[in-house]
C-alpha cells in the first residue's frame, strides 16, 4: 500500500482537488498576515466568521426597525420561534431530535442549569465523577454545586487521571472507577473531548457504564459539536451542553445548545428552574400563577430568546445544512492526519504529541507538549501569520477546522514551520 501522505506541495494540491468540501473555505472571512489569509487553527477557541453573518445581523436588524414588536409574530424569522430555525439541524451535528435541543444563555449557565435539574445527591449517593484538569469553568461549576448541598469538594468530586507518565485517559480505567465507585455516584460528568489534550472520550461506552451504576450521564461538548458526529439520543445520554463560537463559528459569547433527552424532558415534573419562556406557550401569555413547562428541551428556557446571540449560529448552520457531519469527519480525521504526518517529519520541533494517535479516539485538533520553548516557537508561529493557541504548561494547540482549512494550508504550516526551525 502506498503512504497516505507525502510532504510535496503537489499532494495538497491534489487532496484539495480531490476534497469535495473545498469550496466551503469561500464562505468565511479570514484575518490577514502580509496581505494574505492567515492560517487559521485555532478554530477550537473562536471560529471564523462566515461570509452570510452579516446579512443574518441586518435581517433582524431590519425587523427589529420595521416591525419592532411584531416582530415576534410577523418577521421573516418570528423571533417568538426563533430557536426553531437552529434545532433541526443541531440535532444533525448532535444525534438529537430536534425538540430534545433548546439553544440559551450559555455554556457555564447551562451547565448549572442541567446539574440543578440532574445532580440531585441523595444519601450516599452524592458524588461527581470528571476527569482531572477539566476546563476551569466545569471545575468551578462542580465545585460550587457540590457546596451547594453542603458537602466537601475532596470528598464529593472523583477526579480521574491519567496514569503515571501519561497525559491521556485510558477507557479501561474510566470504566473500572465507574463500576468501583457506582453506588456513591450521583453523576458522571466529562467533556466529550478534552480541551488540553484533545482526547476524544468513547461517550457511548461511559454513558452506558454510568447509567448501569444509576448514575445520570452528562457531558460537556463544548470540542465535541461540529467537530466529531455523536448519538446523543441512541446513545442514552441523559443531557449535555456545548457553547457555539469553537467549531459552530458563530462568534463570540453566542448562545449556547442544551440537549435533554426526550424521557426526562417530556415530562413536566423533572424538577428545574422555571421562567416565562419554558412555560407552555398555550398558557405563557396568560401571566397567570403556576409554570407549566413546555414538554421539550426549551422548558427549560428561562427568558425571552436572545435573537442577537443566535443570529449567527443561525447563518453559520446554513453553512453545515451544505454538507454533512459525517463528510465533515471525514475529511477531518484526513486533515488531521496529514498535520501529524508532516509534524512527524519535522523532528528538529522538539515536541511530542499528546493527542492520542488514533483518529477515533480525537477531533480536529492535535496539542503539541513543548518541554521547554513552546512559548517562544508558538511566539514565532504567530509571526509567520500562523494563528494556533498557546495552553499552560507547555501546550500548542493546532486545530485545522475542515469548513475553512485546506491541505494546502496545512502544508503551507509546514513548510513555514521548516523555515522557523532552520
Ligand atoms: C470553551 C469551554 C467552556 C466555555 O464556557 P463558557 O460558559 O461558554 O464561557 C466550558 N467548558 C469547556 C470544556 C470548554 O471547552
């Protein structure tokens, strides 16, 4: 068999043109570096712009001036169903029905709401397991609900780490402390991939195992949506939550997306936090006493849609509605691989690969673990028009997004890495 991938210029110039989702790249705005688009990988952080946000903005711009309040009911987009618009083709990139989708506040809100409603710790069965080193906000968000009901961080959160001398996690042992600690467990809760490392977690197999040891399954996917195809609903999660500026482009502090499964959101007496805009819209405008929630995952909606956070996601998931998550995944893990491929060939870089090797076990990202100087090349990358992430301690974060990067760009990484290092 021939290698699957070489490091000439002309082998990026065939995958782009053999790369049915090229032309995409087109449809978004990229800063510049000396007149030319940067390299854009840090689409893991903040996504690029797509081209039809602006017109999306002045759509409801021009509601807003035209109709002000009726536009609720009589724009192009009735704001009072403006998250409808946004569901269906979540539920695409999610596995979800869509009425399993709401699209609110964002992503630590939403996060506090969810464990309002499913960590409920009841006599020995009050723990929290996530993974070590979450990202800060999940940690704090644990940390505070734990305190909450009055118990001790040390004692109510399990954290699981990798072995001694590693960086990534192994199944095995996520799945042996499940089964370990099952009955103290009230919830398991990870992120889908982790930010630092990039690992991709087998959500099925951990949602199944926290589930069989009565815990609820929730999962933060704020590097999981738009990036890798999941099964929310097949796969029996019980609720999850992401933020929509990383992989779904829709700029910054955009609001963010919930997924409730159907089995506890069509049920009015999971216990939640109520406002107007989860109530019922039979009876919302009734202002009456008594919140009877919506029977889908906008019951737990708590005020009016916040149409200028959504616009955006609206106008980027047109964009997703042209392809598929599935042919997004696909040129991903080739992209992906192509990037390890050509660090690979570049050993003068002094860095190891933390992201685990295996494609299904990552997404669109590979962290590069500098033990010293990865300051300084992340420095120098950035001056060669080069737009990736710098993590404490000692990670660079390079996320070739597959809407808006080409293999050309990660050849032309490449070949300016070459000249860096030289
Ligand atoms: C990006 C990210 C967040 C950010 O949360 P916000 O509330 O949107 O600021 C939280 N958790 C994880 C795992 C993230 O990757």
């Amino acid at each position: 068999m021939p290698p699957a991938y070489n490091t000439s210029h002309t082998f990026a110039l065939e995958a782009d043109a053999a790369d049915a989702l090229a032309s995409l790249k087109q449809q978004f705005h990229f800063p510049k570096y000396q007149q030319q688009d940067v390299i854009y990988f840090c689409g893991n952080s903040l996504g690029l712009q797509p081209k039809n946000t602006a017109a999306a903005f002045e759509t409801e711009l021009s509601t807003w001036r035209g109709l002000a309040v009726e536009g609720y009911f009589k724009g192009q987009h009735p704001w009072l169903h403006f998250t409808d618009h946004l569901t269906p083709a979540l539920g695409k990139l999610t596995g979800a029905q869509p009425h399993e989708i709401t699209v609110m506040n964002a992503l630590t809100v939403n996060l506090h709401l969810m464990m309002q409603s499913f960590y409920k710790p009841s006599g020995s069965r009050y723990k929290i397991m996530m993974e070590a080193g979450a990202f800060p906000s999940d940690q704090y968000a644990v940390e505070t609900q734990v305190k909450q009901y009055g118990y001790h961080p040390a004692d109510a959160i399990i954290e699981i780490a990798p072995r001694e001398g590693e960086k990534t996690l192994h199944e095995a042992d996520i799945l042996a402390a499940i089964a370990q600690h099952g009955a103290s467990l009230a919830l398991v809760l990870f992120g889908g991939i982790q930010y630092y490392t990039g690992q991709l977690l087998p959500i099925q197999s951990i949602t199944a195992a926290a589930r069989k040891a009565g815990a609820v399954a929730g999962w933060d996917l704020a590097h999981v949506t738009g990036n890798v195809p999941v099964q929310l609903h097949n796969w029996d999660v019980d609720f999850a939550v992401w933020c929509s500026y990383k992989y779904l482009n829709s700029g910054p502090g955009a609001a963010g997306g919930v997924f409730v499964h159907e089995k506890h959101a069509a049920s009015i007496d999971t216990p939640r936090l109520g406002g107007w805009w989860g109530n019922d819209e039979a009876t919302r405008f009734k202002m009456e006493k008594g919140f009877i929630p919506k029977t889908n995952a906008g019951g737990w909606n708590l005020s009016t849609t916040q149409v200028f956070n959504m616009v955006a996601l609206k106008a980027s998931l047109e964009i997703f509605e042209q392809t598929s998550i599935e042919a997004i995944r696909e040129k991903s893990i080739r992209l992906t691989g192509y990037l390890e491929y050509l660090l690979q060939q570049s050993p003068a870089l002094r860095c190891n690969i933390i992201t685990p090797a295996d494609p299904a076990q990552r997404g669109a990202q590979l962290s590069l673990f500098f033990p010293e100087n990865g300051r300084l090349i992340h420095n120098q990358l950035t001056d060669s028009g080069i737009v990736a992430d710098y993590r404490e301690p000692g990670v660079i974060r390079l996320a070739p997004a597959p809407l808006y990067c080409s293999f050309s760009d990660v050849h032309r990484f490449y070949t300016t890495l070459q000249k860096t290092l030289a």
